[in-house]
C-alpha cells in the first residue's frame, strides 16, 4: 500500500497546532448576556427550569452587570417583569416602569464597558401575554401594535438603551421604530431585528423566566419551523427597513437559516441561544451525561460558525471566564 501523501490529520496532532489552525473562535466580546429584572424581586429569584439562571432585583441585577462587564463580554439585553400588566402593556412604555429604571441604573453604571440592550416586545407587559395589542376578536393587531412599539423604542432610548431588541415579529416594526427613534433625536440607537423568530417549543423556559400570562399561541406573527426560505425573506426585508443587525432566534434548530442570512446580509448577524436550548444542555450534564464545560462550548462555537457574529447566551459571562 502507498502511503497517502496528504494527511489532513497533520493540522490536528496537538492543541497548540489545533489551536493556530482553527477556523472559528469565541471571544468575551462576541457574547452577549439575556437578563431579568423583577419588578417586586427584593433578592434573586431562581429560574426552576433554568438552573444558575434568577429574575434579579434591581441590585442582584446591578451586581450581576457588573460582574459581566469585568469579564469582557459584549453587552447584556434586559428583559423586564412587572408586577401589574393590562392589555396594552402600558408599562413597557411608563419612564417609571421596571425595564426603564433598569436600564437606566446599568447604563450609569457600566454603560461605558458594555453595551446595555433592552428588548422591544409587549409579551412580558401584557395581561394575555401577546406580542402586541389584540382587536375585538382577540387577534393581534399589526399596526395599533406598530404605535406601541414607536412609543417603547422612544422610552428605551429615553432610559440609555444603546440597542433595541425588535422581537416581537410585527411586520414594519424597523421602519416604525426607525422613524420613531429619529424623529425624538435619538439617531444613534441602533435597532436589532429580530429578522428570522421561529414559534418553537424550545421557548418553554422562557416563559417561566418572565411569568408569561400567553394564552393561545403566537404562530400567527412567529415564523413556522418548516419554512427556510422565509426567514431570508424577513431578514431581506428588515435590512431594507433600516435594521443595524439582524437575529436568528433561536440557534440551535435553525443554523440553516442563520447560514443564509449571513450570506447576503451587509450588517451584523446575531443568534440566540434560547432557554431551552440551556435547559437541555444544563439537564443532561446534571446527569452526568455529557461534559457540560466541552458541551457548552460547543454548542456556541457552532452558532458562531454558521454564521453568527455574536451569540446571546445565558453562559456569557461563564464562558468569558473560561476564554480568560
């Protein structure tokens, strides 16, 4: 038998060499880390389903920024939970209201080390636990909801909001939101769109994490799994609206589609790495069956080479440690 004269195995005999050639690589600055502030919270409360994982208090909360921004990592998006909601979520949009206040005490704090995000969505403000209003016959309405949105994007933007998280699927929503923003001055926030939102089961988590009040479902504004060409048509028409970066959410089950939107897209191409896809990993290293450090890991590094430049993770700042 001739010996093979080319021998792939050569770039793989050790971890320095491993390490020179590889392809793909995880940087603290490339991560960014979902957070939740509760209204009502006096100390962190756990997340059942989300072991390690709190809705903080305003100062769990502010402890915690602080601790990401040592570490590096690239920002945090905060999701708030009040402690009244009705049918309008008319605190997403109260100066006054939890995510507001939040968001202003961490841009104060460590706004100059991290980029202090705010999602943009009525889900966790209303009583129904919809994405927008809902019309008399308890649909939601695209456009009264495209009102809302200009008005939160103006009270983000108000509080320090450096980027608004767009998630909630309405068709519009940048263009509105744009306009919104620059009519009250505020040029320079940027809007994050989440371009591609599959309605998944894999959410389930984060429905606790928030204390969601969702009755029904949100297959009517979320994408559906099965389409792949769909999610390129909404990110397509979120970079013509004006969008700064566009979002594949989720990442695990969708890396096909975020391959393809970071083929033609001309802006940066974030993914999230929602709650369930923590909770199985976190579930199935409880259990001894995986390595949860090794798993971990590599479930981002693949998020990153499909396409993604920054992966929204609840392990940012865990991972920024082990970067270090």
């Amino acid at each position: 038998m001739t010996p093979p004269r080319i021998r792939p195995r050569r770039l793989r005999t050790t971890p320095a060499m491993r390490r020179l050639v590889a392809e793909t690589r995880l940087h603290p600055a490339d991560l960014v880390l979902p957070m939740f502030v509760r209204e009502d919270a006096s100390e962190p409360v756990p997340i059942g389903s989300m072991p390690g994982v709190v809705q903080h208090s305003m100062e769990s909360l502010a402890r915690a920024a602080d601790e990401a921004a040592h570490a590096g990592i690239g920002g945090v998006m905060l999701f708030g939970i009040p402690s009244v909601r009705d049918a309008t979520g008319s605190q997403a949009t109260d100066p006054d209201g939890i995510l507001n206040r939040a968001t202003e005490r961490l841009q104060r704090e460590v706004g100059d080390a991290l980029v202090v995000q705010t999602d943009l969505c009525l889900d966790e403000f209303t009583d129904h636990g919809h994405c927008g209003v809902l019309d008399a016959a308890g649909h939601v309405d695209n456009d009264t909801t495209l009102e809302r949105y200009a008005d939160m994007a103006v009270a983000q933007a108000n509080a320090g909001s450096s980027i608004l998280g767009l998630s909630g699927m309405m068709d519009g929503q940048v263009a509105v939101v744009r306009d919104a923003l620059d009519t009250a001055g505020h040029t320079d926030t940027a809007v994050l769109a989440y371009a591609a939102k599959y309605s998944s089961a894999f959410y389930g988590p984060f429905r606790e994490a928030v204390d969601s009040q969702l009755q029904g479902d949100r297959r009517t504004y979320q994408q559906d799994p099965a389409n792949r060409r769909e999610g390129l048509r909404e990110a397509t028409l979120d970079l013509a609206e004006g969008a700064d970066i566009v979002m594949v959410k989720p990442a695990m089950s969708y890396l096909d589609v975020l391959s393809d939107v970071a083929e033609i897209s001309d802006v940066p191409v974030w993914a999230y790495q929602i709650s369930g896809e923590y909770a199985m990993i976190e579930a199935a290293a409880s259990q001894g069956w995986i390595d949860r450090r090794a798993s971990i890991l590599e479930s981002v590094l693949g998020i990153r080479r499909a396409g993604a430049d920054t992966v929204l993770t609840y392990w940012a700042t865990e991972i920024a440690g082990w970067i270090k």
